[in-house]
C-alpha cells in the first residue's frame, strides 16, 4: 500500500495521467533534473522519500538538488544520509567532498575524498579532486603531485592541465603554468577556462601582444564570446569599455557562484565587514529604521550584516546564480535581477535611505551613470557606501582595467564623479578589500550622502 502511494504521488508530481513504478519515477526525475526541470524532479523527490526515506538514491540526488539550489546544509546532511545507507558508489563520496570544498568544511572534505580513493584508486578525477583541496589547505606540493597523478592516469585531462597550470602560477613557475594550460588546450581546444588563464597569465607577465593574440583567437573560433571580448580590452591597447558587458558578468559569476562565499574566505575578503563598518559609523545604533538597497548583492555576503539597520532590504545583482546562493540566507526582504546601473535608475526617486555596493563597482569604470543614478534614487540625506580598486596616485589616468578582468580607480576621479552627480563626498578611505596571489589588494571605502534632511523626501 506504501509502496502504490508513493508511485501515485510521484506521477502526480510528474503528470497527472501517468501511472509510474517507483523505479520509473525516479528515473523521470533524475532525466528531469538533468535538464534543469528542478521543481518538478523535486517533488518526485520528495514524494518518492515519503515513503522510502532511506533509499540511498532518493536522498543522494535530492541532496544534489539541494546543492544546486543553494541549500548547502541541507545537500549535506542528505548526501551523508545516502552514504550512510549505502557507502559503495565512490562518485557519492567525491560529490560530498566537492560540496564540502566549497562549503570550505576542509577536513570533511578530505576524509570524503579518502573514502572515495579507496573505492576507486586508479580515477583521474577523483585524484584531481584532491589536488584542488590540498591546494586550499596550503599543501601545494602535494597538491601538484595529485594533479600529476592525475594526468598519469589520464594525459589528456584538460581540466587537470589548467588546475596544474594554476598552481604553477602561484608557486612562481610561470613558463612551466603556460606550458601547462596550453596543454589542456592541445587536448581540448575549445577549453575556455585554459584559454582565460592562458592569457591572463601572459598579462601577469606583462606579455600584452601575447595575451592578445590568445584572445582573438578565442573570438576566431567563437565570435562574440563576452569574456574573450572583456579581457582582449584589457591587454589590447585600444579604448577601454566604460564598464563590464552584461553577458560577461553573467558568465563570470554564474561559473563560480556555487563556490564564491568559500573562496572568498581563504582570500581574506574584508569588503562586506568595511561596508558593514562604514554603515555603523554614519547610522549609529541599528534600529530596523532604513530602506536599504544592496546593490551588486552576490551570495548575500553582506545581507547579515546590513539587516539590522533595514526595515527593507532589497538585493539586486545581475547573476541568477548568485541570487540562488543569496536567497537561502533569508535574510532579504525581496531580490531581484537585473543591472543594477538601470535597475537603480528605474526606481521612483527617494526609493532608499541607504544603498551599498561591495565589490561590484570593480566590474565598472565610468563611475558617472551609477552615481547619477543613486542620486536620483536615494532620500534626501541618504547615503551611499561601497568599495573600488585603488590605481597608484600617480595614474595618469581616471580607471584602468588590468588584465585579470577588473577596474581601479583613481581617488581623485572617484571624488569627481559623486560630486558632478550631487553628492557630498563623506570619505575615500584606504582599505585592503582581499588577498590575490599572496598580496594585498587595495582599494577605497567610499561613502557619500544626498543633500537635505534625513526621512524627508
């Protein structure tokens, strides 16, 4: 009878006019997930666990789902619950471990990974896997003889080659990195991500031409590609974009949502806590008392940090996968999509009394629009916060975009771009927002305020 009752309740979630085993629901959902139909192939899920809450498949691929949603926590506890009823499929230990990864859980991590080694010695993959962990644990000699094994197994691993190439980089191997992700490209010639590195690695070393070169090949083989366009702008010598493209942001962001928050950690990133910082000094105690905008919202880093002072706390960002990351805080009010130049220029004047930007307008160089925009859209004596990258004071420029995708900004040009918009400039203050390749980034605490009385509008 339990058995009939989970069929019925899954090929209702499916169709209302199927009849389905068990074993044909499940393989409907798995094909459902697949092609990203999520609702429906979780509510297969679900009513499928109803009935059958050990089956060790059901919780693996719901905790798979769960993953993909944003639910970490959750992926986590039902993918241990799987291993649990059965701890022989190796691929369910590996894609613990890869959870916990990016969850930054390193230790888990690793004993997963173990346990999946000992299932499945001779898997390139799951060598590479370990490589990538004990790269973040700091054990970089390790780690590169993990991804060599790796390549032992599987010479043509692409993603091997680029993992290795990475960390040749950071280890100070250049030529030996370059080496690396051309290989990956020798065996997978349309490999995006080792043609990125590779080019970003020639600009590293100041080889422009070079880095060029990789870049309009790229565009060659796939016009318009919007990463291959941002990055050839900034190693070409011809006029630089005012800003990011939209497609370009997407695709950035999109790649690495899933693991941004875990990375950012180990970078040492200080933007939301500098913003967070700012806030309290210009607002005083927080009292729920503000409409607040977060503007280039990410995972919802600073979303904790800012619910104290909002009464409404809204989030935009251009990224859905981000937005996926940020809404299982449940710490907004309401999240949306969209650029968030346009998105703040559309909203009816006086919309916040306090709109932040943490580490998004490094994605922007002509400061001229967003600033116009915010002024329009804040209330009277309402503020502005957020963070850039510092060009050196000696720039002859207003903003540069280096070759690794982002902005920087002069101090003075900042300074000239919220006054030409209205704003009275409160502070441009040195800060270290995070470290890349073992170094302080620098860069700007910015805070301005709109002119008039605060809560008037």
């Amino acid at each position: 009878m339990h058995r009939q009752t989970a069929v019925a309740e899954a090929a209702a979630a499916a169709a209302p006019t199927t009849e389905l085993s068990p074993e044909q629901a499940l393989q409907l959902a798995i094909a459902w997930h697949r092609e990203g139909r999520w609702d429906a192939a979780g509510k297969i899920y679900e009513a499928l666990l109803r009935v059958q809450p050990r089956d060790a498949n059901v919780l693996h691929f719901l905790g798979m789902l769960r993953y993909q949603r944003g639910r970490r926590d959750e992926a986590i506890a039902l993918m241990q619950q799987s291993i649990a009823e059965d701890g022989a499929v190796p691929d369910w230990h590996c894609n613990l471990g890869n959870v916990l990864l990016e969850s930054n859980r390193l230790d888990e991590a690793a004993a997963a990974y173990a346990r999946a080694q000992a299932l499945a010695p001779e898997r390139p993959e799951l060598h590479n896997n370990l490589g990538a962990l004990l790269r973040e644990q700091g054990r970089l000699a390790e780690a590169e003889a993990a991804y060599r094994r790796a390549l032992e197994l599987k010479p043509d691993f692409a993603d091997a080659y680029t993992n290795l190439g990475s960390l040749l980089m950071r280890t100070g191997r250049p030529e030996e990195g370059i080496r690396a992700f051309w290989e990956a490209l020798v065996h997978s010639p349309r490999h995006g991500k080792a043609r990125k590195l590779v080019g970003m690695a020639y600009g590293q070393l100041g080889r422009m031409e070079e880095a060029a070169r990789v870049y309009r090949e790229w565009l060659e083989d796939e016009p318009g590609n919007a990463e291959a366009l941002h990055h050839l702008a900034a190693c070409a010598g011809g006029p630089v974009p005012q800003r990011a493209a939209d497609d370009y942001v997407e695709t950035v962001f999109d790649g690495f949502a899933k693991s941004f928050d875990a990375k950012l950690t180990r970078l040492h990133y200080q933007a939301p806590a500098l913003v967070a910082q700012r806030v309290a000094e210009l607002a005083g105690v927080p009292q729920r008392a503000l409409r607040v905008l977060d503007a280039g919202c990410g995972t919802g880093l600073c979303g904790p940090l800012l619910a104290p002072y909002a009464r409404h706390l809204h989030g935009v960002d251009l990224s859905a996968g981000m937005l996926a990351q940020a809404e299982p805080r449940q710490v907004y009010d309401q999240l949306s999509k969209g650029e968030l130049t346009a998105f703040i220029a559309a909203a009816p004047a006086a919309s916040w009394e306090l709109i932040v930007s943490a580490d998004t307008l490094c994605y922007f160089g002509d400061l001229a629009d967003v600033a116009a925009a915010a002024a329009h859209a804040l209330a009277p004596g309402g503020w502005l916060v957020f963070t850039v990258e510092a060009l050196p004071d000696a720039a002859a420029e207003p903003y540069r975009l280096h070759p690794h995708g982002r902005y920087a900004h002069g101090a003075g040009y900042v300074r000239e771009a919220l006054a030409a918009a209205g704003l009275a400039v409160l502070g441009v203050q040195a800060a270290h927002l995070r470290t890349e390749n073992a170094r302080p980034v620098d860069g700007f605490l910015v805070s301005a305020r709109k002119a008039g009385a605060a809560g008037s509008s």
